[in-house]
C-alpha cells in the first residue's frame, strides 16, 4: 500500500473492511484478511484502529452515512415517487449486493458486540427517521387520508423492503428486483393513500 495521509488510510482501511465483510461477515474479520484485502501490514490495521471492534464501528458508520448520502442525492434529483423506490429498493448493482451483506452480517454481529451493536441500531433509526419524514412530505403532497402514520409506515417498508432485498441478495429464493418493487408499490398504495380527501 502506497502512502496515503491518515484520513485517507482510514477510509482505504474502512472500504477493505467492508468489502471483506461481504464475504466473510462482521463474525468472520481478520486484522490478517483486512490487511491481505488491502495489500499492507497487519500492523497498517492496528496502528490505526485500537482495536477490530472499533474498526468494526468505523465501517459500519462509514457505510451508513453513504447510504444516508444516497438518500439526499435520490432526493434531490427524482422526482418524489421515484426517490422513495429507489432508497427502498436500489437498482441491481455489485454495490447494492455488497450493502446488503454488509447489513445482513451488522445485525448478526448486533447481537454479540455492544459497540457494534449501538451503531447498527442507530443507523437503522436514523433510517426510519429519514424515511419517516420523507414520506410526511411525499403524503402531504398526495391529499389523502393514510392507513398509518409515515412513522409505522417507515417501519413497516424498511422491514418488507429489507427482508426482500436479503432475500434476493442469496440468489437462490424465487423473488426478484420487479417482484419486490411491486410488493413495495402496493403496500404504499394501501398503506400512504387509504382514503381520498
């Protein structure tokens, strides 16, 4: 590994992190494998994060905030009923594929590690949050009375949209990307817009 200043060995460190969690998962992480990952030393790894926990946290954070960035620029630049589809079901991608482990392996590793577990819960709060105010916006604009408030309703699609995705993602369960798009749009249709005003 080249230099790099220490922001952006953090980051190169983080990004090799992640990549090797979508193939071994959180529980399956090396300082050995990250550093083969990354073509450098195993003490590049320690000299940078005290410990395989915190590099654990670093990445997990580092993973959400780009989602939250993807979110910002899907809202920026489609139109809302769009924007909503896409942050609950990403076009098909190596990155989306990637993301999606990463996800599936953070709430397994919730469940053993207390650091890693309080950034997982709050990146997943700081989702529904997001989403929860996304939608107050986007139902206000559709004049129509809701089956749920945007805040149930963000639970309610981040948990379909999250348990579809997961599924696809193994590439052996019978769904795919239309399939769960559809399921998606028919639960906003249901749940955003009951009633016309």
């Amino acid at each position: 590994m080249s230099y790099l200043p220490k922001s952006e060995r953090r980051i190169a460190i983080i990004e090799a992190t992640l990549r090797q969690v979508a193939q071994v998962g959180f529980g399956g992480l090396t300082t050995r494998g990250i550093a083969q990952e990354l073509g450098a030393a195993p003490g590049t790894i320690h000299h940078n994060f005290a410990s395989l926990t915190d590099l654990k946290c670093a990445a997990l954070q580092h993973m959400a905030d780009a989602e939250f960035a993807r979110y910002d620029s899907l809202i920026a630049n489609l139109p809302m009923d769009q924007a909503l589809l896409q942050m609950l079901v990403p076009d098909s991608g190596s990155d989306t594929a990637l993301i999606a482990r990463v996800w599936i392996s953070a709430a397994d590793e919730a469940t053993r590690s207390d650091q890693v577990g309080a950034v997982f819960a709050e990146a997943v709060n700081q989702s529904q949050s997001r989403l929860a105010a996304f939608l107050t916006a986007y139902h206000s604009r559709l004049g129509c009375n809701a089956k749920f408030s945007p805040d149930l309703l963000a639970w309610k699609l981040l948990a379909l949209s999250t348990s579809l995705s997961d599924f696809q993602i193994s590439g052996k369960v019978l769904i795919n990307r239309d399939q769960i798009l559809g399921l998606i749009q028919d639960e906003l249709a249901n749940s955003l817009c009951g009633d016309k005003r």
